[in-house]
C-alpha cells in the first residue's frame, strides 16, 4: 500500500517548470530517497506535499484518498510532517516547549510543563532518541537540534516523515545517530522521505530511491537493485568518475607554506595547541576531523581572519603572522571560505559584482577610484564560461542561482587570481554531485599546474578521494599527518573521534 502518492504533479514559476508531471509513489513503511542535482525539482515537489505550495495540476493521494492541502496545518492532520534544512526551532526554549508548542498540554487554562516534559521524554524513549526535555535548544549541537525537529514531527503524530537535506550540516557520527533513528522510525511503521543528492547515504539507508532531473522522474529503482555509479549518471545524465585522484604529476615541489607552532584560544578555550603543517607546491593537503576540533581557527589563522597567540605562518619563507587578509590575496593565498553565504558572496550582488569581491581595488578592475566596466564584465564572463555557471548572464543576482553555480562563482573567483596556496574550505558543502565533480576536477588541475592546496573538508570521502597527505585534527592538535595510502579509512574515524589509532574497545567509526 502506497502512504503517498503524487500523480502528475506540474508546478511552475514564472517560465520555469520546477515539475513537470511528475509522479511519485512512496510505500507505507519505507525510507524513500528523492535525488537530484540542486534544482531538480526535490524541494518543490516536497513543499507540495507539505502544502506550503499549491500544485498547477495534478492529484495528491494520503492513505489511498485523493487531499487538497491548503497549508502545512492540512498536512500535519493527515499526518505529513516535514524537517526543514535550516531548522525552525527557537533557541531560548527548552527541547520540551519546542516540540510541543502550538500542541500544548494544560492543567485548566494553564501550560503544564510537568506533562509536556514527560510526554517528550516517553516519546523520545519509545523512538531511542537522546535528548533532554529541560535543555535550552540553543544549547544544543546541530545533531540534536535535528532530533528535536524529528520528536517535534512525531510528537504531532506524523506517519509521514519528509527529511530535506537532513545531513548537510552534521558531523560523521551525528549522521550515523540520525540512521540509527530513521531506522528504529522505519521499524515503528514510519514513512520517511529523504531529500539529498547524496548517494553513498542513499545506499546505505534507503529501501527504494526516486531521481528526479530539470523536474520530470528519470526512474524510481530498488537500491538493492542499482548502484551509486547508476544513480549518478541518472542523476546529471552523463556518466560520473568515483576514482581517486590520480597522482600528482609535479616533479619539482617547493615548500610554499607552514605553520609553525599555531596557537589560538576562543572565549577562553584552546582552539588551536602548537600545531605544525607543511605545504608543498604541486599536493593537495586534507585536513581530517569531527568539526569543531579547531579547522575554522586553522583557516582562519592561515588566511588572517583571527590572530595567533603563539607561532607563526611563513608563505614561501616570509613571516606573513601579522598580514592582513587583503595582503594575503596580494600575495598569493587564495581562500574558498566555509561558508559562501556568509563569507563568500552577497546574495544581493550580481554574479559580475560577486566575481571581483574584496578585488576591486586592483588596478585590473579600477583606475583612479573608477570601476573598469568593459574589463569587469570580461572577467566575469570569463568565470561564467570556464566554470560552466548556469545563469541568464553575468548580471543575475547571485542568490537567485543554485548552490552549486553559487560555489563556482567563488572557487572561479579565487582561481581567477592564480594563487600559489589555495585554502579550499568546504569547497563542495551543499553540491550536488555534477557540480562536485567539475570542481574536484579544476582543484586536482591546479595542483597539477604546482599550487599547493589545503582541503578542508567534512566529507571524508572527499579527503580520502583528493589528498596526496593527510592530516588529522583533534581537540586542536594534528594526531596524525601522512601519506594518503598510509591510512585506512577506520584509521582515519578513530583518531577523528578518539585521538589515536586504537580503536579497540572503542566500537569503531561509522
């Protein structure tokens, strides 16, 4: 018996088809995997669902009968709940008043805030979900936000359970308590429907997978029955290369960068203890670790975003410890920032403006105080065209492109300015894997042209897939920095979560 079922579902924006008569059936008690490069139509078709959004045409069945949704408040009474990718919770409120609010539990005309913490911790027990009903939301970790976003779904009774994105921001061992939850869920009789491009989780936890491309089902298959490889090609259309990184093919590799001794404390706690790193020209460096355990202070202290306290930071043999960031570029340190909303780009800002951010001084794209135009719109063409970036032209507002065309305008605009060391942090955060794959790509060739690259990344799969060395952060000390080779990927989880090789006794890593 199918819990949903969207029949010919075509919404559209203006001239854009985000769906075009597509038909999903999901079956009562599975985990569903909706794929698809960014843009594909996943979300849409999942707001529609939720009735944050009406369909032009089509019909939507729950439980085998044909529903008109209004607004998310018709869908959470059929039982359709959805977890948002940036969470709606309110930090100053316990885990118990968030899960319950606008549900509460009364004694006469009053909240009943004895009732309302036992009921969320009966519920939180029935599904093996840790958390503490008195805790302050905004106390939490990323990972236990999410859980309280799941009970505050169950709690409403949900039998429909949508999930958009539900790993992007979470660490190693907080997706793998996220499966282990989604699973007990699945074994309660829940539906769950997992928005992702991701396809090594998909393999790993879904029982059937739907991909969707430019809006219309390409297939929906059993994951017993396909693979990541098929997947990929269904999901971009062509077929995707999963190979490591070939070698290097520099001969001659100068030391460009090192940090020496690199100490750092944050509101009183040591970020960074005494840490040594060596880059060369012509290798890709990945730097290992559960965030948290001191890679934004690394890059910060390379690229001069936060002093250090103790050390130093030589580029080619220069103490560049007490540059600014703006010197830094000057000098040749490229640096793809974590966060490319917050750091990287001016959601407002056309993609033209975007691509000559903190370059504008140049005397490329100034004279006298006045911007070059002729020359500004050839370079940010340029980027458009060497980067592949879907847009209408260079004047398109950077916030109205996908994730994907949002990166490569900043990886196009660091890689424009040729620099020697490159701080590639989080270059493929939020990437669908199209997109993934061309900038693995322009990364390994830069490396190749005998730049020195220092990745950082959550994804260990992507330092494992890229790096000639690998370092590993933790508690804001390297605990181990060799050849990728030397390293086994369980070697890799347990000094990322213990510190040391020894992972006897410990229950291994993911």
């Amino acid at each position: 018996m199918y819990a949903v079922e969207m029949l010919g579902i075509t919404k559209r924006f203006a001239s854009t088809t985000a769906n075009d008569a597509v038909t999903l059936q999901i079956r009562s008690g599975e985990i569903h995997s909706l794929l698809g490069e960014n843009g594909a139509g996943k979300t849409t078709l999942m707001k529609i669902l939720y009735g944050m959004l009406r369909p032009d045409s089509g019909d939507i069945r729950i439980g085998g009968e044909r529903r008109t949704l209004e607004g998310p408040s018709d869908a959470i009474a059929l039982g359709v709940a959805m977890v948002h990718q940036h969470f709606m919770l309110i930090d100053a409120l316990t885990v118990a008043e968030n899960i319950v609010l606008g549900y509460e539990p009364k004694k006469g005309a009053l909240f009943d805030r004895g009732q309302a913490e036992r009921d969320v911790a009966a519920l939180a027990e029935k599904f093996g979900v840790k958390l503490d009903p008195r805790q302050k939301v905004g106390e939490l970790p990323v990972g236990a936000k999410q859980r309280v976003e799941i009970l505050k779904a169950l709690y409403r009774e949900a039998d429909v359970l949508i999930l958009d994105e539900p790993t992007a921001v979470l660490t190693p061992l907080e997706v793998k308590d996220l499966f282990r939850v989604l699973r007990e869920l699945r074994a309660g009789g829940k539906t769950i429907v997992m928005i992702t491009h991701k396809l090594k989780e998909t393999m790993e936890l879904a029982d059937r997978a739907t991909v969707l491309r430019a809006g219309a089902v390409v297939a929906t298959v059993d994951i017993a029955e396909t693979s990541s490889e098929r997947l990929a090609e269904m999901m971009v259309g062509r077929k995707v290369s999963f190979e490591p990184a070939p070698p290097s093919i520099v001969a001659e590799r100068p030391l460009l960068l090192e940090v020496k001794r690199a100490s750092v404390t944050k509101r009183g706690i040591p970020a960074l203890q005494g840490v040594d790193l060596s880059l060369y020209g012509g290798e890709i460096v990945g730097i290992a670790g559960v965030e948290g355990n001191g890679q934004t202070e690394l890059i910060e202290a390379i690229t001069g975003l936060h002093p250090l306290d103790e050390g130093e930071i030589r580029f080619k043999d220069e103490n560049v410890t007490k540059a600014s960031p703006l010197q830094r570029i000057a000098m040749g340190i490229g640096h793809i920032p974590e966060d490319r909303n917050k750091m990287g780009l001016v959601g407002s800002f056309s993609l033209k403006e975007n691509s000559i951010l903190g370059l504008h001084r140049r005397s490329t794209f100034q004279r006298r105080g006045a911007l070059r135009t002729k020359d500004i719109d050839a370079h940010a063409n340029r980027i458009r065209s060497d980067y592949k970036i879907k847009s209408e032209s260079v004047e398109t507002p950077a916030q109205a492109l996908s994730g994907g065309n949002q990166q490569k305008i900043v990886i196009g605009r660091v890689l424009s300015q040729n620099p020697d060391v490159i701080v590639a942090a989080q270059p493929t955060r939020g990437v669908d894997i199209g997109a993934i794959e061309y900038i693995h790509e322009r990364l390994v060739e830069m490396r190749d042209r005998g730049k020195a690259i220092l990745l950082v990344s959550a994804e260990l799969d992507e330092i494992r897939k890229l790096s000639d060395r690998i370092a590993v952060l933790y508690e804001g000390r390297i605990v181990a920095f060799d050849k990728n080779e030397a390293f086994t990927e369980n070697d890799l989880g347990a000094y990322m979560t213990c510190g040391s090789a020894d992972i006897e006794g410990r229950g291994g890593w993911g």
